[in-house]
C-alpha cells in the first residue's frame, strides 16, 4: 500500500529514524496485516521514498507498507490515522501492484518552498534569481563521505522562481545526486551579496517521470 503523509512544522526538528519508528510503532497499534520481515530480529516491512532533512516540513512524504492480505485504502487510511500523531496524518493511500517499482528509484526531483525569514535578505535574492539562472554554472560546496566538494548544481535547477520572502524551487533529488535547498540559498545569497538568514524548508512534492518523460507527482504514476 502506497501513501502519502505529512511531516508538519511542529515536527520538523524530528529525524528521519524517529519518522520511521513512529510509523511502525502506529502499524503496530493499528491491527493492519502488515509483513514483516524473515530471520533472527522480524521488522516491519515498510520503506520510505525518501528521508526528509532534520529541520524541514513534507507536505506529501510517501511510504509503501506491504501487507499479508488485501486492504481497501479506505480501510488503511482510517486505521493508520487513528494510530498515528496528529501532526503526521496520511492524505491519502493507494493499493500498488508487486510489479510496481520501488517508490525510491521513481523519485527524480523535488519542489521545495524555501522561506527566507528576512525581508531584506528575500528582497534581494528574488531580485537576483533572473541574472543567477543566466549563468552557465552555479558552483556550491557539498559534503561528501570524503569531505567538502565543489560541484556545479546549475544542472539540478528545473525551475527557480520568488515571491517575497519566498523561493520555490525544483531540483533533481535521486539516489545518486541531488541538490540540497541549503546548497541553493547559501550559492543564491553569495551571488545577491547578503549573508545567509535562516529558513524555514518545506518540501512540497515528490516528483517522478511519467511516460513521456515529464516531471509529474509521483502519487499520481
């Protein structure tokens, strides 16, 4: 059973780890069918189409929970959000085929509402993002497993937009490479000529490509 969830603002200091026991702790308590896992220390079987950063809010996180036997959505959602946090209910849930490829290789992208909590600091950098985007590259420092690198992020950007004290943001998001929202500001704010102030990171959609090769929802492929 594929669903989607919310990590809400009240719980954006919470890790991926605690999201994830939460959850098997509210399949537990639900009474679903769930499987679990063959050997020495069973576990559920549940997996995550992709951690959330510590700090940041999801508006539409997506699981898959494999079950014993056949669960209307209906049936699944009402269980599950009798069991799980408030702040953490399921929007909405869908019955997925054993063909069906795993949530976490379908993710190619993300939107992400960035909120620069300084008006002046968003001021400029939404004024700068027409001449940033101009550039052939935007090089931002990431860390790796064997330190900081520079690596060019100007090919992760498929779309960059602002509105007052916001920045809305589409970047490549897959198991290999991604643009992180703090690479973006900290390249945006270096390029405007302001410090960086804190944000609030929202993470809008999970996106995956449809058959013609368009970003599109992934709830929705």
């Amino acid at each position: 059973m594929m669903a989607v969830f919310e990590k809400s603002e009240r719980l954006r200091h919470i890790g991926h780890l605690d999201i994830m026991r939460s959850t098997q702790r509210a399949l537990r308590r639900s009474g679903l069918p769930v499987s679990y896992s063959k050997g020495f220390n069973p576990h559920i079987l549940i997996t995550f189409a992709s951690a959330l950063s510590t700090g940041a809010v999801g508006k539409n996180e997506m699981m898959d929970v494999t079950l014993d036997s056949d669960v209307t959505p209906e049936s699944f959602l009402s269980a599950m959000n009798a069991a799980m946090p408030p702040d953490m209910q399921l929007k909405s849930a869908k019955a997925l085929d054993d063909k069906h490829p795993a949530l976490m290789a379908m993710v190619q992208a993300a939107e992400y509402d960035l909120k620069l909590l300084d008006k002046e600091v968003a001021a400029k950098c939404v004024a700068a993002i027409p001449a940033f985007l101009e550039q052939e590259s935007i090089m931002a420092m990431r860390k790796t497993k064997s330190g900081i690198k520079e690596c060019d992020i100007r090919p992760l950007l498929f779309g960059l937009k602002g509105e007052g004290e916001h920045i809305y943001a589409t970047m490549t998001l897959t198991e290999h490479m991604s643009c992180k929202p703090d690479m973006l500001v900290k390249a945006l704010c270096d390029f405007a000529g302001c410090e960086v102030p804190r944000v609030l990171v929202t993470r809008n959609r999970l996106l995956g490509h449809n058959e013609a090769g368009e970003l599109t929802p992934l709830e929705l492929l």
